[in-house]
C-alpha cells in the first residue's frame, strides 16, 4: 500500500441572516448561491495556505537568502469553476534565480489554463460533432458558462486521442484471435497540409471476429496504405490467414489479405448495389438498365439476406445443391446478354460475382459454418467515419485524421477503453485522496 498523506484545513462558514427570514430559508438560498463558488473558493484558500507554509520553511532553512519580486497570475480553468491565483515570486540572492514557492511545494501545470478532466467533455462531443459545435455545448454545461476557444479544444484533443488505440493487443492471449473471419472496407478522404488541399487518400479499415457472426474488433486502421502493406503488418500479429473474407470486391482485398485456404466473400449488398453503376460504364442508362436489373433479380443465390444464409445453414444438401446450380443457371443466362464487346464492365463484373458472390453457399455445401454475406457492420463503421471525417470535417491533416479515426473507432467498439484513458487523465488511478478538516492556518502536508 502506498504512503498517505493527510491534508488538514479548518474551515469557517460565515452565513448573515437577515431578521425577517427563518434561518432555514437562509442557509437554503445561501448554500444555493454559494454553490458555484465554494470550491473555487476552498481550492484558493488552501493553495495560498500551502504557499505561505512552504515560503515559511524556505525562509526558515535559508534566513536572508530570498527577497520578493512581486506576483505571477496564473489561471485554472477546473471542472468545478474558474481558479486565479497570483503566485509569489522570490529572488534567491546567492544564485539570481526565480523562485516560487508553490512550485517548490508541489507540481503545477505548466503553461496549461483549462484542465485536461474540465476538456473531457468536449472531447466526447468532438467525436460527434464539429470542435466549434462542441465548443458551444461545454459552454452550456460548464459552471459559469464559459469554455476554450475551439482551436484549443481541437490542439489539446490530440494529445488526448494519442491515448486512445482500439486495436488490441492480442499477442499475449491464448485461444483463438479475432481474425479468423475478416471484413474490410475503404473510402477515400480529403487531406489538407498547412491548410492547402493536398487531394485525396486512401482510408482502409479491416476488423474481425473469432466467430462468423461475433463480436468485431479493430484489427488495422491506416491513411494512405496499399492493401499488401497492411497485409504485412496483420501477418506479423495474426500469422495465420483468415478462414473468411468478405469485402465489397476492391481490388487487392482478397489477393493482399486472404491466404490459399481462405473463403472470398464478395458483400451481396454491394453486389446489388453496383451493378447500376457498372452499367453506367457501359453507358446504358435510366429505364434501358430495367432489363439488366430484372435478369441480375433472377439469380436467387445474390438475393439472400443474412438470415436466409443463417437458415439455409440447416438445410439439407440437396436443396442446396438446388440453390447454386439455379444461380448458376442464371448468372449463364445474364452471360449471354453481355456480350463483351459492347458491355466490358458489366461482364466483368458479373464474372467476378460468379467467382465471389456464391462462396457462401459453396461453403455451406463444403460443410463450412454460415459465414456474413454482407459488410454491413463494417458499412456502419465506416458511415460513423464518414460523417465525422468526410461530412462534418472535410480535409484532414494525417495527425488529426489518424487521431480522430482512433478515438471514433474505440468509442464505437471500444467504449471501455475510451473511459479508461479518460479515467487515467482524470487521475482516478491514483490512492483515493481523504481530507480532515481541522485548521486553514496550519495546513500542510504531513
């Protein structure tokens, strides 16, 4: 158990009454308007108490040696209220030196008016909403209505978000690692440096699961980084492929993460949703798409949602059997309606669904479990980020980017860990902190 050490403070309450009001009505009001200012008050009161007794010892040990120099304001924005306090400055005669007595009594922040604990809200807010809208809402909540300057709020944000890591560290667990089933996505975002447009990048995102529908965890988060770095990078944490893969189809994905026995699921969503895009390249258009689309609605093995998949798990091999041989009938059928010459991207992207898009039934024919057949709880991972990185915030230094892209993703899967860095600059680890009430004129630290 660590040494305590007690502080002791004597404290006298002076309450007027006035002749026509009851003395509960009057302690009522006064501890209610007195509320705002009994800590800040307190917390004054005790830090020039600690500064008198540490002059007082100084002087004692060394009569003669220091002489004053006046005052230094300091400031302190804390949770409870706004502290201003002028520290006293002494001259040490032997060395020149600036002393100031409380510093010498105890450790004070440095250069630092708003406290990290009195931030913490905002940071919470700034993972919502733009840093000039949270720096509204901490107004709103604060004691006496006041905050920091969004700008502060935004530079001190990412000294706090470097706490913050929501991938976990996984090497030292025995069993089985979240990234047997894999799913990973990417969109691209806008970056800035100094302020000037520096055009676009690639942000990528790959998370896991231990089972097919499990719990997800972070498995890599990166700006700018081609699919085979961040291949390198899960192969040093996680040397075995994963058994599943399931992404919107981007090149590199399948080649760069899977290995030689892992299962490519293409997300039948995107399936579906991208096909009009596909023949947009093809440059057909409005209702001459209408055919094209009924005919991609006949394949029955792409029209499956979660849990149909869940369900066609129990289900005997014949009717599965059934299933693939009729989606490939009509994936064949669709075939022969996109001749390559006049419908190359089309082609090719059904070609590629042929491949992909039914791995979940071959699976299930293998004997496999259900794997997703979709990246819908990646997609919403990723629309969190959007909103944040993409549509509230619009360009993005790589610090800041990184930073914020930390801090959405932990408390989107993380919240634990988020509480737990807030606790840490809260100071919550420390012993717990007991205060007796004796004497202000003596206090000190025993």
């Amino acid at each position: 158990m660590s040494e305590q050490r007690t502080l002791k403070i004597h404290l006298v309450l002076e309450i007027s009454v006035p002749k026509e009001a009851t003395v509960f009505q009057a302690l009522t009001v006064a501890f209610w308007r007195f509320q705002g200012l009994a800590a800040t008050t307190l917390f004054t009161a005790v830090l020039k108490a600690l500064e008198a007794r540490a002059r007082a010892d100084m002087e004692q040990r060394h009569p003669g040696r220091f002489r004053d120099k006046g005052h230094q304001g300091r400031i302190w924005e804390l949770p409870f209220g706004s502290v201003r306090l002028a520290l006293d400055k002494l001259v040490d005669r032997y060395t020149g030196r600036t002393v100031y007595p409380l510093k010498e009594a105890m450790d004070l922040p440095k250069r630092v008016t708003w406290g990290e604990d009195t931030l913490l809200p905002g940071y919470r807010l700034a993972v919502l909403q733009s840093f000039r809208e949270s720096n509204k809402a901490v107004e709103k909540t604060s004691p006496d209505g006041r905050a920091p300057h969004h700008s502060t709020l935004h530079r001190r944000f990412q000294g706090f978000a470097e706490h913050l890591d929501p991938v976990p560290d996984l090497a030292h667990r025995r069993g089985s690692k979240p990234a047997a089933f894999q799913q990973a996505d990417g969109t691209k975002l806008a970056m800035q440096d100094h302020g000037r447009s520096v055009g676009q990048t690639d942000l990528r995102l790959v998370v896991g699961s231990r089972m097919p529908q499990g719990r997800l965890e972070v498995l890599d988060f990166s700006l700018g980084d081609a699919w085979e770095k961040i291949a390198e990078r899960l192969r040093q944490r996680f040397p075995t492929p994963p058994k599943a893969l399931v992404s919107d189809g981007e090149p590199g994905i399948s080649e760069s993460l899977g290995g030689p026995d892992t299962v490519h699921q293409r997300c039948l969503v995107h399936a579906r949703r991208n096909l009009k895009y596909a023949l947009y390249q093809d440059r057909v258009k409005g209702t001459d798409q209408v055919p094209f689309v009924d005919a991609f609605a006949q394949v029955p093995g792409l029209m499956a949602c979660q849990v149909e998949v869940n369900r066609l798990a129990s289900a005997d091999r014949t009717t599965l059997t059934m299933l693939l041989s009729a989606s490939e009938q009509a994936f064949a059928a669709l075939q022969r309606r996109l001749p390559s010459a006049e419908f190359p991207h089309t082609r090719q992207y059904v070609l590629g669904l042929i491949e992909s898009g039914l791995t979940y039934l071959r699976q299930l024919l293998a004997g496999g479990p259900a794997i997703l057949v979709s990246t819908n709880r990646t997609e919403s991972l990723m629309s969190r980020l959007a909103l944040r990185l993409k549509r509230i915030g619009k360009r993005w230094s790589v610090p800041g980017a990184q930073h914020m892209l930390a801090a959405v993703l932990t408390t989107a899967l993380h919240p634990e860990r988020y509480e737990q860095v807030e606790a840490l600059l809260r100071g919550e680890d420390k012993p717990v902190v007991s205060i007796l009430i004796t004497s202000l004129e003596t206090a000190w630290v025993t």
